[in-house]
C-alpha cells in the first residue's frame, strides 16, 4: 500500500515517539541539575530541598538500611489482595446488576456516587473493626477498588454487540452458555479497564493509608524518613513509591491493551 | 447605521481594471525528495477590482491549496501572491475567508458570531453590533441574530459564516466551496443571495470550486485548473449580463458556456479518475 | 395496532420508574434494619455501630456546633483555594500542551503517568516548602486537581474542530485572545469535566491532609472526635462530608450539562 512504500524509507529520529519522551525525560533532569547548581551555590534553602545527587545517593541507602524491599512486599501484598478481593466480588456484583436490569436501574447511581465519596476517612472506625494492620489496609483498598469494577463489568456486558447476541439466540443456547461464551468473553476488555481503574484506586488506596496512619509498609516508611528529618531518605523514598506506582500503571495498561483486539 | 461603510470599499473609485489581486507563478510542493507531490505548478492570474472570479478544477487540482496559500495559511510558497503590492505572507487583514466546513462558533448567538472579527479589532459593542446586523439583513437572516447555531439549517450557517467574513469589510472575498455540503437548490438560491451582494458591495470575489453551473451561474471569469499538478489550462470570460440572477441557468447562453468549459474539464476530470484507478489497483496488488 | 403500542410503552415505562422506587427504598429498609440489628446485638464491640437514633442525634448536635462551622469554612476555603490554583496551570498547560503536538508528546505522558499515583506522600514535602498551615494543605489540593484539569484540557485541545480553529487565524487573533475566545469555549465541555474531577480531587486530598497535620477543618475534626472515641459524632460527620462531596459533584454535573 501508499502507506507501507512511505514507511520503508525510514522515519526520520525526530519523528519517532521516544524522541519527545527523551525530550521530555531530559528537560526533567535539567531541572534537576538547575536546582543542584541553585542548591550548591546557596540561592535555595538546603534545609527545605534536599541535594538531587544526595537524594540519588539516598536511594540506595533506603534499599539497604530501611527494608525497602520488605516494605514493598508488605504494600504489594496488600494491594493484590484488595484488588483480588475487588475482583471476586466486584465482577459477580456486576454480573448480577446486568442480569437484574431493576438493581441496575435503581443502584448503579449509588454504586458510582460511593465511588467518589472520601471513605479513607472514616479509617478510625475501619481501625477499631479490623486493628491497627494490613487488614485495614486491605479493607480500606477493597472498598475504594470495587466501584469501578462493578461499573465496567456492567457495562461490558451490556454493550455486547447485539448481532452477536442474536448469533447466540440463533443457536439456541442457555441462559449459561450465552453468558459463558458470548456475554462474558465479549465483556472481558471493559472488565479489564475496570480492573485497572479499581486497582489504581487500590495502590492510592493502599499507600495513602499506610501513610496517613502509619500502618506499615512504604507509606510509613516516608512517615519515618520525614520525622527523622531526613530529606534526601524522605524524596527518595517518595521517588521509589511514586516510581513503583507509574510502572505498575504501565503494566496495567499494557495488558488492557494487549486485551482490547479481542472486541 | 451612518457609520456603516458599504459603497465606498478602499479603492472602488480608482481605475477599475487594477488587478486588487495578483497570483504570479505561484507554486507549491508537498512531501520530500521521493515522495514530492506538486499541488501547485506555476499557476498566474488576476483579480480585478469588483470582479467575480471562479477557480474550477477536479478534485485533485490543486485549487483547496491556493485557497490555503491565498487565505495565508500555508506559510512558504513558491512565487508571488500579493494583494494591494503587498506579498501574502499569513492571514491578511485584507483578506476575507469562508471555509468549505461548517464554521459558525456553536457557543454564539448568530450576531456574536458575526460581530467577532470586529470583537477582535476592539471595536465597541453598540457599534459592531449595528455592522453585524446590517450584514445579517444582507444575508437574510433578519430576525435570527439571538438564535444559536444549533437552531439554523446548514444554508443559514454558511449565510452566518459569510456575513461574518463579510463583515470585516475585506478587499477580497476568498470562498472555498462554500456551498458544497449543501443542496442544490439551497445553492442555487445561496448563489442568488452571493450574486446581490457581491453586485450591491462591488466586492471582489475569488471563489473555489468544483460545480460548474454554480461557477458560470456566479462569475465574470472562470480560471480552469488542470488535474494535479494543478496549472491554469484556461481563463475563459463569462458574458452573461448582469445583474444576474438564478433564472440565468435555463439560458441558451449559460447552456453554451457550460458545455465550453464543460469540455475542458472533463479532459481533467478522467484523468483524475484513471490516475486514481491506477492507484487503486496498485494498491491491491501490493496490499 | 398504532394506538395501542405507545400507550402501553408509557405504561411500562412508569410501572419500571415505580419498580426502581421500590428497589431503592428497599435497599433503605434493608440496610437500616440490618443496622438497626447489628446495633442493638451487641455483637460489635459497642458503639461500632451506634443506633442511627444516637447518630442522627449526634448530626442534629454537629450541625448546631459553631466550631463545626468553622472547621467546615477552613476546609471548604482550602478546597475552594486549591481548585482555583490547580485550574488556572491546568487550563494553562493543557492549552500548550493540547496546542503544539511536540510539547504534548514530550510532557503530556508524565502527567498522564503520574497522575494516578498516591499523590498524598508529596505532602511531607509541601510542608516543608509552605509549613504546617493552610498553605500545605492547599498546595497539595492544587497538585491535585491540577492533573485532572491540564489532561482533561490538553485532550479537550484536541477534539475541537479545526475549522474553528482555522477561522480565527484567518482572523489573525491574537494568542490571547485565540485562548479566550476560541479554544476556552471550544472545550467548554472537557474542561468543565476536568474541573468536575478536580474538585473532588481537592477536597478529598484537603480532608486527608487535614487527617495528618493540621489543627482546622472537617480533616481535624474527625481526628479530635476519634480521639474522644465519639463514634456517633464521627458517623454523623462522615455523612456531612459525603454528603458535601456528592453535593459539589451534582452542582457542577449540572453546570456541565447546562453548557450544552
């Protein structure tokens, strides 16, 4: 095709997609050398903003002196299982409003105005009910998960393509083996944005607790960094969580994207 | 209302024949090395003052490029388009465009719409306002000016649209297929509303095309483009009188002209289908 | 055959409205009178969950509490504060980066990637730069809704309809008034959607805050009334706030509609 003979003759580097990335990666540490610079010579207050390179070295000490590692088990464990649990109930409950067309009528409002509502703020009382752990954690990261995959469940299996439905009917199958084979599978890519959706809220989640509670993991790691006033060890740790969270957040959409030719 | 100007335009009194709008050897290419594509290839003419100029060719001609390097949106071109001795370098004040693409502002009432250009030069409420409405009534569209976009036909749009251009108070009207997306016999009664105004303005008037009846209906000269690379086969003169209206378009000597430049173009037109086809083919194999 | 059929639709279509209604008030009945058990068992650890007679007596008692006010008027400022700050850059760096396509492929993907993360452990850092007052709290709160306002802003730039675009430069406005006049209106839409998700953004991430470190507002709040362990009270703001929460939603959903 036009299209394809255009294609072999190679595309210049500045049309490519990384290059406005690097760009933008590149102007990131430039700013990053500028405060160094501003940093050294005394214009910023050092007592506020910490050295970049000392934060850079911090990194590493975090990983060695602080568990960081374990910290990171702790945190992941408990995000996979809210977002497991949101998986094995959100995706039933979904299934269950699409196939009770009243429930969905009358409760997917409420179900989409709990997702907005700031529930990490009633932790004292989730605290007394389940202790000062990572089943609060989990409790917690599984009310704010579900919303969303509840929601998306019911919308990919309404949104199944009707001539498909109608090739079902055709064939005349169960109620099961419509649902198995033709409702389920073509609701399966919405099903995974749901997922990503809860399980973004579930790291927030997570972490946003552990922090504001200190209930372990690596949000209190940043609450003790920060109480010993040790900056670099403080950014650094607020990097890695914030490093860690961007990269699961990739993957999450990788797969849903690797998901998405099957509709 | 004695503020509005719309008799004396800049120039109408000085020697009619001066061409307001020069085109030299103007061309233009697209793409590098391998893949060039020459839109444009070294196309001259004139417009004069008052006159009524139609650029017709097949699709593939060239002609939505002129219109973009004219209306000064295609930044560098090869040769000269000046305007009043003035080369186009970017959009110029003395240029007045109406796009093919429904371009009314849906968040505006008609007479906001209308009034922008005036908004945009800082001119007072009350006063863009007199303008506007007295464009609207030349359009026809008395009564509308409080209605929003979404409440008009597509012929209203485009008359809102030109009414806004117009109100600029332009040199030269640029029009690109204005009526394209519209019927034919909301064109043919657009074309009478553009034939009045054009006639009581002295406005002149560049208008991009493909529709034959509507270019010979509305113009004193037709430009016949060739398929691409677009040059300029002929410039033919349009006799008919004037004032003219859409009754013209049952006469013997609109039928003549027609069929003249019908010829012309249709030499044009299947080479664009071939060349076409051709690709086509190609593509298949290949794909 | 013509006749009958609308009527019947119409007749269905009340009879589901209705259906609904039940469903919902259903759900109500069901949810108190579980509670309304579980309350009164004495299987919780007590006062887990009070009798929701004792917490609309607490509401009734927060509600007439000038210092509930108060601390209501704190948070809502810092929230009010934040969203302001928050949607002027995003608007701002949304139409740069929605405008010219390099800058939006250098940047637009580290705000899209850093949005979702758990913004709320920047906040060490904003007391350090803004100390222990409002101010932290507001930054964070801008932070917030700046994300939601610059990509829904930047993505909105994107949508709007060239020709639009095309008819202002050929009108030679000015970049400023491009911005005022065409692009802002163009993208009412997303933009007012942005600024929807930025709200909810502000204030939740404000509350949190306030849960941490500060000594005003509704965040504060729920901290000294757990400390005092009065759980009705504490129910009875967590209605409040999502009640408020919810309330800011539905306003500007509505505005959104409105704008056509």
């Amino acid at each position: 095709m036009r299209i394809a003979a255009v294609a072999e003759r190679r595309a210049p580097l500045t049309a490519t997609r990384w290059f406005p990335l690097t760009v933008g990666a590149l102007t990131i540490v430039a700013v990053g050398v500028i405060f160094e610079v501003l940093l050294r010579i005394g214009v910023l207050n050092r007592y506020i903003i910490p050295l970049p390179s000392e934060v850079l070295a911090a990194f590493e000490r975090i990983v060695a002196e602080e568990g960081v590692i374990e910290r990171t088990g702790t945190s992941a464990f408990e995000v996979l299982s809210a977002g497991f649990a949101c998986i094995a109930v959100g995706v039933p409950l979904g299934v269950l409003l699409y196939r009770f067309n009243i429930l969905r009528r009358a409760l997917e409002d409420w179900v989409a105005a709990l997702a907005a509502a700031p529930i990490v703020l009633a932790y004292p009382l989730f605290m007394v009910l389940f202790g000062r752990g990572s089943m609060t954690v989990i409790v917690i990261a599984f009310a704010y998960g579900l919303a969303p995959i509840v929601l998306k469940t019911v919308e990919g299996l309404s949104e199944t393509r009707s001539v498909l439905v109608n090739v079902g009917k055709s064939l005349n199958l169960s109620e099961a083996q419509m649902f198995w084979k033709i409702l389920f599978p073509s609701a399966i890519p919405s099903i995974f944005t749901g997922i990503r959706l809860g399980w973004t809220f579930c790291v927030i989640a997570v972490i946003g607790v552990e922090f504001l509670v200190n209930l372990g993991g690596l949000g209190q790691l940043i609450n003790d960094l920060a109480e010993r006033y040790d900056m670099p060890g403080t950014y650094a740790s607020i990097g890695f969580v914030i490093g860690i969270s961007m990269i699961f957040f990739i993957i999450l959409e990788w797969v849903e994207k690797w998901l998405q030719p099957a509709r | 209302m004695g503020s509005v100007q719309t008799a004396t335009r800049p120039g109408a009194s000085l020697d009619a024949d001066k061409p307001v709008l020069i085109i030299d050897d103007v061309y233009k290419t697209f793409g590098d090395a391998e893949e060039a594509v020459t839109a444009v290839d070294h196309v001259s003419f004139n417009v004069k003052q008052g006159e009524f100029v139609a650029v017709i060719g097949p699709s593939g001609c060239g002609k939505s490029t002129l219109f973009n390097i004219i209306g000064g949106m295609l930044g560098e071109y090869g040769g000269d388009v000046r305007i009043d001795g003035e080369r186009i370098a970017g959009p110029h004040p003395a240029v007045g465009m109406v796009f093919q693409e429904e371009s009314t502002f849906p968040w505006r009432s008609v007479i906001d719409n209308v009034a922008f250009p005036l908004e945009l030069r800082g001119v007072a409420k009350s006063e863009r306002y007199d303008r506007a409405r007295h464009f609207i009534g030349m359009v026809g569209l008395d009564g509308f000016e409080k209605r929003y976009p979404s409440q008009l036909s597509g012929g209203m749009k485009q008359r809102v649209s030109i009414a806004r251009t117009l109100v600029s108070n332009p040199r030269i009207l640029l029009m690109d297929e204005p009526f394209a997306a519209l019927d034919e016999q909301t064109r043919l009664l657009l074309g009478d509303k553009i034939t009045q105004i054009q006639q009581e303005l002295k406005q002149t008037t560049l208008l991009i095309t493909h529709n034959l009846t509507e270019a010979v209906q509305l113009s004193d000269r037709i430009v016949v483009m060739t398929y691409r690379p677009g040059k300029v086969k002929r410039i033919a003169d349009i006799d008919l009188a004037r004032p003219r209206t859409s009754d013209v378009v049952g006469s013997d000597a609109f039928g003549r002209h027609v069929a003249d430049i019908w010829n012309d173009l249709r030499e044009e037109a299947s080479r664009g289908m071939q060349e076409s086809e051709q690709v086509a083919r190609a593509d298949r194999r290949r794909g | 055959m013509t006749m009958a059929a609308p009527v019947t639709r119409k007749v269905r279509e009340r009879r589901e409205t209705r259906q609904v209604l039940y469903v919902r008030l259903a759900v109500i009945f069901a949810f108190v009178a579980i509670w309304e058990f579980l309350s009164r068992s004495g299987w919780f650890f007590a006062d887990i969950i009070p009798s929701l007679v004792s917490i609309a007596q607490a509401l009734f008692r927060l509600l007439v509490n000038p210092a509930f006010w108060a601390n209501l008027q704190v948070t809502l400022l810092e929230a009010a504060a934040a969203l302001c700050i928050g949607t002027i850059a995003g608007v701002v760096v949304g139409i740069l980066l929605g405008a010219n396509r390099f800058l939006g492929a250098a940047f637009e993907p580290y705000l899209y990637y850093f949005s979702p993360t758990p913004r709320i452990i920047l906040f060490p850092i904003m007391i350090m730069w803004f100390g222990v007052g409002l101010a932290s709290k507001i930054a964070l709160g801008a932070l917030a809704s700046f994300f939601a306002v610059a990509l829904s802003t930047a993505a909105g730039m994107r949508q709007i309809d060239k020709v639009i675009i095309r008819v202002g430069r050929s009108f030679r406005a000015t970049p400023w008034q491009m911005a005022t006049k065409i692009y802002l209106p163009a993208m009412r839409i997303p933009v007012l959607t942005g600024i929807r998700l930025g709200l909810g953004n502000a204030l939740i991430t404000v509350l949190l805050a306030e849960t941490k470190l500060s000594n005003q507002g509704l965040g504060y709040m729920v901290n000294t009334i757990y400390q005092r362990f009065d759980i009705p009270t504490l129910y009875a703001l967590l209605i409040i706030v999502f009640i408020i929460a919810g309330a800011c939603n539905a306003v500007l959903g509505y505005v959104a509609r409105r704008a056509r």
